[in-house]
C-alpha cells in the first residue's frame, strides 16, 4: 500500500462550506457534481434525512440527499440550486 501525503487544502484550518441537496435520481447526483467542480472538494455524503434533522429543512423523512462539503464560497448560481435546501458552514 502506498501512503499519500494529504493535500495542503485538507490540512489547512480554513472554513469549510455545506450545501444540501435533494435527491431523487442519480442525475441530480450528476448534476450537482458537475457544478461543484470549481471548489476543492473535502468531503461527499450521500444518505437519508432522519426525524431529528428534518425539522430543520423543508424535506420529508426519508428523503435522499446529498452533502457537499468544500472550500470556498459558494456562487449564487449554486446555492440557489431548486435541490439545494441548506447551506451550512461545516
């Protein structure tokens, strides 16, 4: 096994930023990747919104969504994706 040395932008303590999406089919997994593509991605996160964390967001429990973490600030084209429902500061 090869070792490999973590990237600087990983390592560095700079703010990190969540987008949330909604996922209904793999091409919104597709879609949100390819506008993602400009940030320094640090982390991706597919799953399900249980109860606790719905009151917070306007989905339904169960719901797949998708977690985006990056570096950087996020446009407002991104963020005002209509599958975006939460940008957080991770």
């Amino acid at each position: 096994m090869k070792v490999v040395e973590v990237p600087d932008h990983l390592k560095a303590d700079t703010s990190k930023n969540c987008l949330i999406f909604t996922i209904d089919s793999y091409n919104d997994v597709m879609n949100v990747l390819t506008q993602t593509d400009q940030y320094k991605l640090t982390n991706l996160k597919l799953g399900t919104v249980d109860r606790e964390f719905v009151t917070n967001l306007s989905v339904r429990e169960g719901q797949r969504v998708l977690a985006v973490e990056f570096t950087g600030v996020p446009d407002a084209g991104l963020s005002a994706n209509p599958k975006c429902v939460a940008n957080l500061d991770c």
